[in-house]
C-alpha cells in the first residue's frame, strides 16, 4: 500500500503524540527491591502525585491544578503507570456528584511512609516562604504528619480544630502518632486559625508563636499552654 503525503503527515503526528504522552521508560536493569520500586515511581513528578494522592482521592483537574508545572499528557501518563502497577485506581463517586476521581490502592498506600520520609528530609533544605508563597492548606497539614515528634511533649493527647484561610481540619494526636482529616469537629480542645505561610514560618521556626498571635495573624483558643506544645509536637525546627 503506498501512502500519499497528507497520510504520512497524519502518522507521524500520531507517533510523535503517542511519544509524549507515553515516553519511553528505561529500567535499572537491577535485580534489587530498591530499583524495581524506583522502575516505577522514580520518574519525575510520580512521588508528587502519589503525596497529593495522600490526602484523598483526587478528580484529574485537581492534580492538575496542583502541579501546575505539568504538562496534561505526562500526567496522564504518570496515572496510567501507577495505575498498571496497582498503586492507583480510578473510581467513579457516587450521586449528586458523580465524578471520577483517583486515588491510592492499599499497596500504594505503602508509599505513605517515603513521602513522609523524604518530607523530613526536605524540612532541612527549607527556607523561610516568602509573603505570597503557594503553600496549600492540605498539603501543609500532611506535612504535619512528618514534621511530629512524639518524644517533643510524650504525654500530648489533644484534638485541634485547625482552620487555615478557609480550609478546616482536624489534627488528632493519639498514642503517640498524628491524624489529620479535612471539616470541623466540636469536641475539639484547641482551635488555632492562621493561614498557610504564618503556620509554616511558626513551625519552621522563622516566627515565635507568641509573636504571631500579638501581631493578630495567628489566634488561638484553648488553654493556656496549648499553642505552646501543638509547635514543640508538630514544628520542623532545627533543635537548638
């Protein structure tokens, strides 16, 4: 069969569009657990969907609007290689708001700890965000499961009604380990409402708390010493 060269235009198209949204995926070659983990998810922005993924299921748009650094077809393409490798599943919500949404199967959700781990590794190459710096609500509270340190103030068992711009969660420490969930509670103990780059500056040490709620950005209710031990918990500080 010969093709004319309007087919041969169209072809090559398709082969270029098919090389973008699926590029060609090189392995280790290594019979190690590390490579083949890294086969899979160490190409880049993997590990950023998987730590949005952490904090629930996702419709497409809202991974793409947070990363906004990625193109649409290599999204697509991270999904459908975390989808074959049984980390992530796609699953449609049910009425009044059908919607399909992703989100991390139970094996996926063996990476919770490397995202936490590498999170403790980032803490120390942060500096301190800028006034206009994009800082989520969501993702700076599941940050807070990494930066926590149980051994900081051993006997905290409290429930805090975090409110950051107008996002609200839940954090629960409990046994010595950390919860966090998206709405409002009111049998919380401790109410603490903030935005995003005040609770970030207070946690990373930037600014005293004390400070911060002078000054009206940072306010708290709740007893006297609470603002106090929720920062020795939850702050990545360099200790002094």
């Amino acid at each position: 069969m010969i093709l004319e060269s309007s087919d041969l235009v169209l072809v090559y198209a398709a082969r270029v569009e098919h090389s973008r949204a699926e590029p060609k995926r090189r392995g280790y070659g290594q019979f190690c657990a590390v490579a083949s983990a890294l086969d899979v998810v160490g190409e880049r922005w993997t590990l950023l969907i998987v730590r949005d993924l952490v904090g629930g299921p996702k419709r497409y748009t809202d991974l793409r609007e947070g990363l906004p650094g990625i193109a649409t077809d290599l999204l697509t393409a991270r999904l459908r290689t975390l989808e074959a490798a049984g980390l992530v599943r796609r699953r449609t919500l049910p009425r009044p708001a059908p919607a399909s949404v992703y989100e991390l199967t139970e094996r996926g959700w063996m990476l919770g700890p490397v995202v936490q781990g590498l999170a403790r590794l980032g803490f120390t190459f942060l500096g301190e965000p800028t006034d206009d710096a994009d800082i989520p609500p969501e993702r700076l509270v599941i940050a807070l499961r990494a930066s926590f340190r149980p051994d900081a103030v051993p006997e905290l068992d409290a429930s805090y009604q975090l409110r950051l711009g107008d996002e609200s969660f839940v954090l629960a420490v409990r046994d010595g380990d950390v919860t966090a969930e998206r709405g409002e509670r009111a049998d919380s103990a401790v109410a603490i409402e903030t935005d995003a780059v005040t609770l970030t500056r207070v946690l990373g040490g930037h600014t005293d708390a004390r400070a911060a709620v002078a000054s009206g950005a940072l306010r708290v209710d709740g007893p006297p010493d609470a603002l106090e031990r929720f920062v020795a918990a939850l702050s990545w500080a360099p200790e002094s």
